[in-house]
C-alpha cells in the first residue's frame, strides 16, 4: 500500500490511499452509454449567497429554502432572497475546522408542518469535547412566533465519539419512508480502515444507524438487526467507508460511498432490507482490497456501480429527480465528483445500472446535492454557488 495522500479541495480535506494489489480485476471504468440535456442555474448569480453550503432541504411544498453552512449556521432563502438573520446558528460550537468537519446536514420531521411538531434534526462535528470532535444530532423546534428561527438550545439525539482522524465523518441524517431517522458514518478516518471501525458491528463508525425518535431519548427500532456476538442494534448496515450522502426514492436506498484510491460505488437497495454488509475493507468497490476475497462465510453487498479514479476521486451522492419540471428525468439519480464535477443520472434497467452523463454541465467541486420542498434538485459547491437543475 502506498502512503497517504491528502486533497484540500474547496475547504474539504479529502485522504485517499493509492494500493498495488495485483489479484484485483482490471480498473475498466463501467461504460456512461449516453448524454442527458440538462443544465445548471445559479439561483444567486450577483446577490449575497451562503459561505461553503453543505445542504438544502425544505418541508414538502414549502416555497422557501433552507441551506446549511459548513461553519454551522442554517439560512433561509425567502422569494428568491437570503435572509440575513439564520434559522439556526451554532457556530461557536463547529469552529475551527480541521479537516471535514462542520455542519454536514440537516433534516425536517415528517410532520414538521403538524401543530406542536415544527422539528429539526441537525447533524454536525462538535469541536473542543474530544481532539477530533464528536459526531452529533441535535433536534431543534421552530419558534412559535417566527417561522424563520430554531430555538434553542436543542435537545442531543446522539453523540458518537470520532476520537482517531479528522476524516470520515459521514455524513447524512434523513428520515426513511418508515419515518425512521437515518445517520450514515465514516469509518473512523486514516487510511485502509486502519482502526477496523466498518466490519466491527459493536463500533457506530462505518455504519448506517436507524433510530425511533418518536420520542427521546431514541429507541432503538425492534425491527433493527440484532448483530451476532456482540453489536449495536442502532446500526441498520455496516462495512461503509464514508458515506457522505444517501437518498430515499420510495422503497429504495442509494448510498453513495466515497472510496479509497481506485474506486467510487453506488449501492442500491430494497430500503427495508436490514443487516447488510457493504463490503468495506474487504472489498472497495467491486474489487478486493483488505483479506480473504471473497470472504468466508460473509455475505456482501455489491455496488450496482462503480467508477475508477480515472473518472474522479470521491462520489458526492445526491437524489432521484422526482420533481415536476423535467418529467423527462424522473427516476434518475444525480450523482457527482468532488475533482471533476461531472453530471451523471443513473437508473436501473432489469436490475442493471445504466449512466448517462451531462455534456455540458459541470458541478464545479460539489460539496452536496439539494432537494426543495417541490422535489427539485440542486447542487452546492465550493464556490458558493447553489445550482438548480433545469432544463436547457
């Protein structure tokens, strides 16, 4: 294995590790068959935008915007403006950065419009309580007298110590279409899965976690796998390297999962389908890497596709269009390159990835992809820009 290397790019400190394995299969990127016709528009092209924005989310038909940044604040985009007052600002809490830090994501209840609901789940790296901060969810609830402002203090949902890199975080906290709350997790950073974080199912590092925050402090879901031995019933699936982003279409789950230096993978599945392995650090991507391959005794899940660092370095996941202004592209997912800021859709045909690819639209260094309350999709990159897909 060759040494670290380590990528600034756009404020995010990326590590990847180049590996000599010559029983690997050949690194032959999957073909991207076709092209699809879209482009991207800066929806604050000459005004004030946000600093480093990490998401965009909103409540379903909620006409405003809501975007984080990565220095810990929550704005609000209002009639096509960004509000100079935030809905949440925890920035004393998230600086200084080191690494890949700040506040990763954020997530709206499922009934966030009900009255006495009004919740927000905010997932971000928490400095100054170990070296390499804490990995926490926090739930805040709207203001009863201002629809643009969180109160707080919030209430903690989960605290994961991350105590050995200030890499791999994860990230991504989303409801599920069970109203379950999801939090994907890095592997503990480094290199390699040197601390052995993302096949061990008693760490919360390397895993998906499905949690019940009906009420808090969270239940852990009956349903959830119960791990053999000894295991974290919080985790829903493990073997995950740093899956920085997921999405939910219907009964499906994508999870894009940054790799480490040969290749990047998407995996789809059924989302009710517990306790599965993902592979890593037996395997990155569709090929070997660490130990027995394949592995006796353990089932894995493959990647419906991946991609060699000939095409990029690390996947930035984002969703399945199911918006109303491009019909054209519903049930494509939009995925990207954090070095080379392609646009690619994805979608299954008899069980098969097919990719098509953006001729003319390029991401920039996408940090995230968005989703408005209308199911319209945006990417944020490093230049400050919040990109809207539309059609040409």
């Amino acid at each position: 294995m060759r040494p670290s290397r380590m990528f600034a790019l756009g404020g995010v400190l990326l590590s990847v590790v180049a590996c000599d394995n010559s029983s690997d299969m050949p690194m032959v990127p999957p073909p991207v068959s076709q092209s699809f016709d879209v482009q991207l528009q800066d929806i604050f092209a000459g005004k004030p935008a946000p600093n480093t924005p990490m998401d965009l989310q909103a409540p379903p038909g909620d006409p405003r915007l809501f975007i984080a940044e990565r220095g810990g604040k929550i704005r609000v985009v209002q009639a096509g403006t960004l509000l100079t007052a935030p809905f949440l600002d925890i920035s004393s809490r998230v600086l200084p950065f080191i690494g890949e830090d700040g506040l990763i994501s954020f997530a709206f209840d499922p009934h966030y419009s009900d009255p006495g609901n009004g919740f927000v789940y905010v997932h971000f790296i928490e400095k100054n309580v170990t070296p390499n901060g804490d990995i926490v969810v926090e739930r805040y609830q709207v203001s009863a007298t201002d629809p643009n402002l969180l109160q707080t203090p919030g209430m903690e949902v989960i605290r994961i110590p991350h105590p050995d890199n200030t890499n791999h975080y994860g990230g991504h906290v989303f409801f599920g279409p069970d109203g379950m709350l999801y939090l994907s997790t890095g592997d503990g950073g480094g290199g390699g899965n040197q601390y052995r974080h993302a096949q061990d199912a008693a760490s919360l590092l390397g895993k998906m976690l499905r949690l019940d925050v009906g009420s808090l402090p969270y239940m852990i879901p009956p349903d959830n796998p119960v791990w053999p031995i000894v295991g974290q019933n919080e985790n829903w699936a493990i073997g995950l390297r740093n899956p920085f982003r997921y999405a939910f279409d219907g009964n499906q789950l994508y999870i894009a999962d940054v790799g480490q230096g040969a290749r990047e993978e998407i995996d789809v599945v059924d989302a009710s389908a517990a306790g599965l392995n993902y592979g890593w650090s037996i395997m990155e991507g569709t090929q070997c890497f660490d130990g027995p391959c394949p592995p006796l005794g353990i089932a894995l899940t493959a990647p419906v596709y991946d991609y060699d660092h000939s095409q990029g370095c690390a996947i930035i996941g984002g969703y399945v269009y199911r918006g109303a202004a491009m019909p054209e592209l519903r049930g494509t997912y939009l995925f990207s390159d954090l070095c080379t800021g392609f646009l690619r859709g994805l979608r299954l045909q008899n069980g098969a990835a097919v990719v098509v690819q953006a001729p003319t639209a390029n991401t920039g260094t996408p940090l995230s992809f968005g989703q408005d309350g209308a199911r319209e999709i945006y990417v944020l990159n490093a230049g400050n820009q919040v990109l809207k897909v539309v059609r040409p």
